[in-house]
C-alpha cells in the first residue's frame, strides 16, 4: 500500500473515533434534552447540532476511504 492510502487510512482512523464518539455522547444526552427546560435545553439542543456535524462529515469520510479501499482492493 502506498503512502497516499496510508494517509487515507489514518484520516479515516480519526474519522471512525470522533463518529463513535459522537455517537456516544449524543445517547448520555438524552437524558438532558427529556429533562432540561429552557437555556439548559437550548445549550443541549445546540452542542447536538454541533455533534450531528461531526457525525455527518466523519461519517462521509469513513464512507469515502472504504469505497476507495474497496475498489483500490478489486
């Protein structure tokens, strides 16, 4: 495997790792956006769409390196 791949498969390392992060820290704040009212629901509501940004770019680059790495494998 080349040093390109090498990157690709790094980046999607890193990309894998905040995806499951963010995953999981979207399920510890269900309990705050069931209970929070107010300026603490808002705060919640907000740090979600920010998680909802991380998962959706890192999940689009997971994406992209395992097609890549699939065709680079055919």
């Amino acid at each position: 495997m080349d040093e390109a791949w090498e990157r690709r498969l790094a980046r999607a390392a890193r990309a894998r790792a905040n995806l499951v992060a963010a995953l999981r820290e979207c399920c510890e704040l269900a309990d705050a956006v069931e209970a929070f009212e107010g300026e603490e629901l808002l705060e919640v509501l907000s740090h979600l769409d920010g998680l909802r940004f991380v998962m959706a770019e890192s999940a689009q680059i997971l994406q992209g390196v395992v097609r890549g790495l699939e065709a680079y494998e055919k």
